[in-house]
C-alpha cells in the first residue's frame, strides 16, 4: 500500500518540480529581459526627441530670420520644451543608472555615462551578441549570465547599444527559492505519506490484524469472537458477520462428522471385538473336539486349525486394543503373536524353548499382516513341534526389517534342521499353506535345514505405508 501511494505521488512531484524549475528559468532570465526593455526605452525616446527637434527645425528653416533671429529661437524652443542632455543615464524602476555603452562600428564601446566608472563587458560577450544580432532578423538580442543580464539592440534605428543589468536579490535567490519549494513539496507529501499510512494502519490494517488473529484463534481453538468487529469500518463489519456465519456452520457440520466418525470408529471396534471373540469361540469349540478324539494325527490337525484362528483372534485383539483400525503395529503384534503360540503349545512354561523377537516398530495394512501371521505361526509350530527332540533345548528367532520399501522375515530355530530331500512333515499343509501365503503377498520365499530351519521372506511394500488413525 506504502507503494502504491508513493508512486501515485510521482507526478505530482514531478509536475511541482517542473513548474519550479520553470520558474526558477524565468527569474533568471529577468535581467536581460530589463536590459532589453531599457534599450526599446532608449529607442522610444531618442525617436520621440529626434522627431521634435526635426519638426522644429524644419519649422525655423521655413522662416525667413536672420542668423540672430534663429538664435533667438533656438533658445526660445528650448526653454519651452526643457529638453537638454548633458550627459544620457537610463535609470531602472529603483531610480539607479543602468550601465550602457554604444558600441561603434570599429567595435569599441563608449559608456553613455563618462565618468561613472562602469566596467566594460568582456570582449567574448559582446563578441557573441554582435554575432547573434546580425545573424538575427531581431532588433534586439539578450543574452543572461550568471551575474546579470546583457541586450544589444539599435536605437533610433541608428548607433547600437549595449546594455548591462544586475541581478536582484530575490533573482541571485531563485535557486535557493527553487530547491526550497521542491524539498517543501518532498515534505509535505511525507508527511502526508506518513498521515495516510497511520490512518490506514488504524482504520484498515490494524483491524484486518485483529480479524486474522480472530481466524487464527478460531482455527486452533474452534471459537469465532464476533465482537471482535464491531469497531471496524462497515466492510470488515460485514466480512466478519459473514465468517461467522460460515463458522457456525462450519462448526456443526464439524461436529455432525466428529460425532459420525466416532460412531463408525466405535462400530469397527465392535465389529473386531465381536470378530475376535468369535474366532475364539471357534477355536475353543475346536480344541474341545479336538480332546474327543483319540487318533493322533487327527487330533494335531485340529490342533493346527485351533492354533491358525488363534492367529486370527490375536490381530483383531491388536487392532481393537492399539485403537488403529485401519493398521497395525508389527513389533507389537509379532511379540504378542509368538509368545501366544508358545503359551498354547504349553513349552512356555517349561523353558524348554525360548523366544529371540526382533522386529522393527512400523505399521503395516491388515491384508497384509494377516498373511504373514499365518506364515509366522506355521513355521513356529513346527520348530515347536519337531527342532528340539527327546526334551532338548533351544531358541525360536523372528527377524523382520523394513528398508528402503522392502520386508523382509526370518523366522528358525537353532534345533536339529531338515533334510529337505524327505521331510515328511513338510509334505503336508503346513508347508502348502506358507507357500500360498507367500503367493499372496507376491515375496520370494527361501529356506535352508542345516544347522537349524531357517526360513526367509522378501517382499515389497507399499511407497506409502499407512499411518496410524484414531
């Protein structure tokens, strides 16, 4: 805005200081203008008495008088015009002589007033107002200087004159007059500068100041103080009512959706925690057919089944009790899923067996983790199931690492390994599901039985892997 008034103040000061500088030009130019007015003076009167005496001599010359007689009225003709020059003197409109010198045709210069003392011009000056009067059509030339004035003009269309002028006091200050009046002008558009810019301060941008900090205010807090614009001009006035009617409604509809998504949050709790309570139910029920029946090999597969929904239950448990609905937290589920199926295998109390679970802490979307429970779960059921015979000890590791938007699982165990050439386990489901799920999740799957089981998954995940939302 400061801007914008400065340069609508630009012609201003530039009209003021033009007609400054104009006027600073035409006072400087006031003494030769005098000296050119003194010389059409001179001419004017030099005719007027040129012609008087003509008249009267022509007069005198037509009577037939003796040469006493014309003496006579020589002097009676003078006494009766009160016309003698004894010496010639132009005076200015102060009453002071005017210098004046008439310049012959030989170039010299003779001051109309012999015994004034005056000073004579120099030669360059009236060089180049002789040169400029007869290249001119003009019958008078000025010239002006940094001391006064000059003019050289003919009088009574005869002899010519050279007339000099000093400057006065207030054209020897038409500088000072002029920088004078351009600063004033400078100043007084400063000031009015000044006198804009606070009264757009108080009237415009202090209370635009007072309704932003309102908005600010309401956008962090959720309250719009109204009152705050009835001191503004009628404009804001009329833009806060209007914001405040938009943050009314603002606010109900925020609420209306606060209150919406707090019930579509507490339904998908509901939805898990039901889920969850479900699939426990059905392994519950699976384990108890399980104890009914007495072929072995039939009751390990219900045993299998039990241990895959339990799987199940804990990441429905996980998403109801983390409060993220939409994802999971690994490093605290891997945790929690391990050591369940440890706790159900009944080795957790023993110490038999123990648990090495290292796992990076990121969140990771429930189609995907519930793959990778499974896998987990298998492949930790059999390490419990076949690593550690005739009651040895051992350690069951889970490594999973996120880098560079890849995963990657190790799950084995420490145990006597795998002869991958006839495992007679691995023919069976367990083996066929860790590769569906692998399949699903599009990894690479490797596995090696010396010295251990040990099995390795790499898969890709998503460039943006989701957040947790509450």
């Amino acid at each position: 805005m400061r801007l914008l008034i400065c340069l609508s103040a630009v012609p201003v000061i530039a009209i003021g200081a033009v007609l400054a500088l104009h006027n600073y030009r035409e006072v400087t130019l006031g003494s030769a203008q005098r000296a050119g007015n003194a010389i059409m003076r001179l001419d004017l009167q030099f005719r007027h008495d040129t012609d008087r005496l003509r008249s009267a001599l022509e007069t005198i010359g037509h009577m037939d008088l003796t040469p006493d007689q014309i003496v006579h009225a020589l002097r009676l003709m003078e006494t009766i015009s009160g016309q003698r020059y004894c010496f010639l003197s132009v005076l200015d409109d102060e009453g002071k002589p005017i210098q004046a010198w008439l310049l012959m045709h030989n170039g010299q210069l003779l001051p109309v007033c012999s015994d004034c003392g005056w000073q004579s011009p120099p030669p360059s000056i009236v060089h180049e107002l002789k040169n400029a009067l007869e290249n001119s059509e003009r019958s008078i030339i000025t010239l002006p200087t940094g001391l006064g004035g000059y003019a050289l003009g003919a009088i009574a269309g005869g002899a010519d004159i050279l007339v000099s002028t000093q400057r006065t006091s207030m054209e020897s200050d038409a500088l000072h007059t002029m920088i004078l009046q351009i600063v004033g002008l400078v100043l007084l558009l400063v000031i009015g500068l000044v006198a804009v810019t606070l009264a757009a301060n108080i009237v415009l941008i202090g209370p635009l100041r007072r309704l932003t900090y309102s908005v600010q205010k309401w956008q962090m807090e959720g309250i719009f103080d109204a009152r705050i614009t009835r001191s503004m001009p009628l404009e804001l006035q009329r833009l806060g009512q209007a914001f405040t009617r938009a943050t009314r409604r603002l606010s109900r509809h925020e609420a209306r959706l606060k209150k919406a998504m707090a019930h579509q949050q507490l339904l998908m709790k509901e939805v898990h925690h039901r889920v969850k309570n479900n699939l426990q139910i059905v392994a519950s029920l699976l384990n108890l057919q399980a104890n009914q029946i007495e072929h072995p090999e039939v009751r390990a597969e219900f045993a299998l089944a039990r241990d895959r929904i339990r799987a199940l239950a804990t990441l429905h448990r996980t998403l109801y009790a983390e409060d993220a609905l939409n994802s999971l937290n690994m490093a605290v589920f891997l945790q929690e899923l391990c050591e369940q199926t440890l706790h159900i295998a009944g080795e957790s109390e023993f110490g038999r067996m123990t648990l090495d679970v290292v796992s990076d802490s990121f969140w990771m979307d429930p189609d995907q983790a519930v793959p990778l429970a499974l896998i987990v779960t298998e492949i930790i059921t059999n390490s419990i199931k076949y690593a550690f015979p005739d009651g040895q000890k051992g350690t069951i590791f889970v490594r999973l690492h996120r880098s560079h938007g890849q995963l990657t699982l190790q799950v084995g165990d420490n145990g006597v390994g795998c002869a991958w050439e006839d495992p007679p386990v691995h023919q069976g489901i367990g083996l066929k599901l860790i590769h569906a799920f692998a399949r699903q999740l599009k990894a690479t799957l490797t596995y090696k039985g010396e010295g251990g089981v040990q099995y390795t998954l790499v898969m890709r995940l998503p460039e943006t892997p989701p957040e947790p939302r509450k």
